[in-house]
C-alpha cells in the first residue's frame, strides 16, 4: 500500500488501477517521497522559465515574447535540470530510470501538448505541465498505449494523449501553485514604472518600494537589475535597496528562518527559498494595539497601513553561517 493518499495527490478523477502496475506504483511513490509538497518540483519549473526568458542578459520576463526555436527546446530543459536535482539515474531506452524502471519526460507549456514518440509506447512518461500565465503546474504518471493517443501525428511521428484518455493519467501534482512571475502580473503602469529607469539599481529599488507584501523571487529582480551582481542591490549598503527603502520605513527580508519568523509573525507574505518580500513597518502605539508585533533594535513594530506616518525601519537580523544567501 501506498504511504500517500492519491486522491489528495491528484485531485481530479483518475482511473489508474496501482495494484495492476506495480512498476508505475513504485515509480510514483519514489517521486512523492523525494518530494512530498512538491516545492521542489515547482522550484525548478519556475528556475527553468527564468533560465528561458533569461532576463538578465534580454530583460524579457514573458513567455510570448520567447523565440519558437527556444520554445521547443523549453522540453530539454526541463529533462535536464529535473535530472539535476532529483539526480535521476539515465534511463536505458527512456530518459531517466526510477525506481528500477524506464520513465520520458515530456514537457508542454500547452496543457496536453505532450508530443509522445513512437519509442515510448508501452514505456511510463512523466507528462510535465506548466503555465506561467496561470501560475499553475502538473506532473503525471502515464504508461503509454497506441489506443489511447490522437491518430493525427507530425513530422517526427509524435502523438498526442486524447483528451478522454487524460484521466489514465496519475497526477503526481496536479494544478499546483507555479512560484509567481511577479513582473508577468503587475499592473502594466506599475510595471513600467519599474523598469523606465536607465539605472538597474533605482529599478531594484522601485521594484520593493511599488511591490509591497508579495514574494518575490531572485528571477525577477535578475530581470529587473539586469546585472550579474543583481542580489547585491538588494543588500544593506549606501544606495542599495534595503539601505534606501529603510529609510522610507519599508524592510525586505529574505528567505532566512529569522526573516522569515518577523514576516509570519507580522502576518506578511512569507519568503520562501530564493525569495523576498517588502513591507512597511511603523513603531507600534497605542492605537495599534491588536496588531501582531516584532521587536527590533529594541523596539516593537508593526506593519503599517495607510494612515500610519513614514519613519525609518530598524534594521533586519543577520542570518547565520550556515544559511545560504
């Protein structure tokens, strides 16, 4: 029996019978147990798209605006780094082996646009969905069979699955949270107001000023910064953006546990790995009280909200040796 519930797995239907596959039943409880939440999963989709758009060197940040020949070879991409982080052995006749078995990975940015060869009939894909549009993603289990693909096939002679035949699907994941494209997302003047500066320091600086109480991942301010040293505009130091924003009462604390701490505690957005959120904190007072709380630099603060005055931020807390930057 399966450690993991499928049903709250997939969430949608699903007419895979487990005990009458065991190699697809192994293979799906190894993915589960590398990555119960799945975050991990995410992660390297949302690094993937990043890697794709590339938005330090072309300051792109949408999907569309991608050439078709990088499209098409989004696919390879995600193979490989999913090999690289979950350190997937090489496959024999497939792309990778799991738990003893031969899986594909097919990747379409089209849900359902999963282009299946003629070799992998009879073989397990993991089918990998993901839409940046939507910040929404999914990864299946399928064995393949010839019935149930469209008959209609490319040049390459690959299939697509019927859209009946999608509930053969075990969904390791299924319309998951994609980490959010911030840029993607904001209001088109916001977001020109951001990127209008000539200086990628002042655009670093904006983007945590105007962005407030949303996570914000490193992909983001590599295309707003549009520099190799782009995490070091954001680091406390004259003009950088903690140092300038503090003044104006807005903190921007980053994935280390005692950031993120003051971000629950506060009732913020919390960062998680690769991430930052900005918000506005005042001195608390009388009438804040109610209001959740954090001490810092000997003071109680709380987040502020429209009718609270500007005054400086105290600084955040150093992360430990052993956190990551």
């Amino acid at each position: 029996m399966l450690p993991f519930d499928v049903s709250a797995a997939t969430k949608i239907p699903s007419q895979v019978s487990l005990n009458e596959d065991p190699a697809l039943a192994a293979v799906y409880e190894s993915l589960r147990r590398s990555d119960p939440t799945g975050q991990r999963f995410a992660a390297v989709l949302r690094d993937t798209i990043d890697q794709l758009l590339n938005g330090e060197a072309t300051g792109r940040y949408d999907w569309k605006t991608l050439f078709k020949t990088e499209k098409t070879h989004a696919g390879t991409v995600v193979e490989i780094n999913l090999q690289r982080e979950f350190k997937f052995d090489d496959g024999i006749d497939m792309d990778y082996r799991i738990a003893g078995t031969d899986v594909d990975c097919k990747y379409s940015q089209a849900f359902g646009g999963w282009m299946i060869p003629p070799e992998a009939m009879g073989h397990l894909c993991l089918l990998v969905w993901a839409d940046d549009y939507k910040s929404r993603w999914s990864a299946g289990l399928l064995r393949i069979a010839p019935e149930w693909l469209n008959k209609g096939n490319n040049r390459d002679l690959k299939l697509t699955v019927k859209a009946e035949h999608r509930n053969k699907i075990l969904w390791l994941w299924h319309e998951a949270e994609l980490p959010e494209n911030v840029l993607l997302h904001l209001d088109p003047a916001v977001r020109k107001a951001i990127l209008s500066s000539p200086s990628g320091q002042q655009r670093v600086n904006e983007l945590f000023r105007r962005v407030l109480n949303r996570r914000i991942g490193r992909g983001v301010v590599r295309t707003v910064a549009q520099q190799s040293d782009y995490m070091a505009r954001v680091r406390e130091a004259k003009g950088r953006a903690r140092t300038v924003l503090r003044e104006e009462g807005i903190l921007i604390p980053g994935h280390y546990s005692s950031h993120q701490a003051i971000a629950r505690t506060l009732g913020a957005q919390v960062p998680q790995h690769g991430e930052l959120v900005s918000f506005r904190v005042v001195s608390a007072r009388p009438h804040h009280e109610g209001r959740p709380s954090v001490t810092l630099d000997g003071r109680a603060w709380v987040l502020a909200d429209a009718n609270d005055p500007v005054e400086t931020a105290p600084f955040l807390p150093k992360h430990t040796i052993n956190e990551q930057a």
